[in-house]
C-alpha cells in the first residue's frame, strides 16, 4: 500500500510519453494565438485616433488659457489670448524642425544616388 500510495503523489514524467486524452469534463484545449497581420488601415485607424485625443487635449488647453496677454515680435506687439501665443509658437517651431528635417531627407537622398552611380 505504501508503493501505491507513493506512485499515484509523485507519478512518473517521461518528456516523451504521449498526454493523456482530456477528460469530458475538462475545457477544450487553447488553440495556438495567432498573430493578425498589421495593415495600413489599421495604422490609418490608431493616427486618427491618436489625433483625435490630442485634439481634445489641445482645445481643453485652450479653453483654460484665455487670459489675454501681450506679445512682441519683430517689431509688433499685440495682444491675444495665452493659448493662442502658445499655438502658433509650437507650430512655428514644428514647422521650422520639418524644414530642417525635409532638408537632411534631401541631403541623403543625394548621397544615396551619387553612391548607386
């Protein structure tokens, strides 16, 4: 009895032996996850999203910043609201850093076609 009882708390585990049948009772087994391919729409769809969230972002910025203020450039000088001064600083700067960035792109371009040719 003391055998027995010591086979059936530590069975034997043969790397190779088949696994048993599953049970009625017990849940069909997972099938293996397959990965579902990325698509463009799907990057399309997550860019639109995220835009959106930034936008909401961006008008709840500026409904909080509408205390008017001073502003001088060049030589001008004006008052508008905070959020506004703000806004156009950052797409100022967005846009001087696509330049920037537009003008390395074609930069290596040319590198690229000199080193084919």
């Amino acid at each position: 009895m003391s055998n027995d009882l010591h086979q059936t708390q530590n069975p034997p585990t043969d790397p190779h032996a088949a696994a048993p049948p599953p049970s009625p009772d017990s849940p069909p087994p997972a099938l293996p996850a397959t990965r579902v391919p990325r698509t463009r729409t799907g990057a399309v769809w997550f860019g639109v999203c995220t835009a959106a969230l930034l936008l909401v972002v961006l008008i709840v910025f500026m409904l909080q910043n509408t205390r008017s203020v001073e502003v001088s450039f060049l030589g001008m000088h004006g008052h508008l609201p905070l959020a506004l001064g703000l806004l156009v600083a950052a797409v100022g700067a967005a846009i001087l850093t696509m330049v920037v960035g537009a003008a390395r792109i074609t930069q290596l371009r040319r590198l690229s076609r000199r080193q084919r040719h």
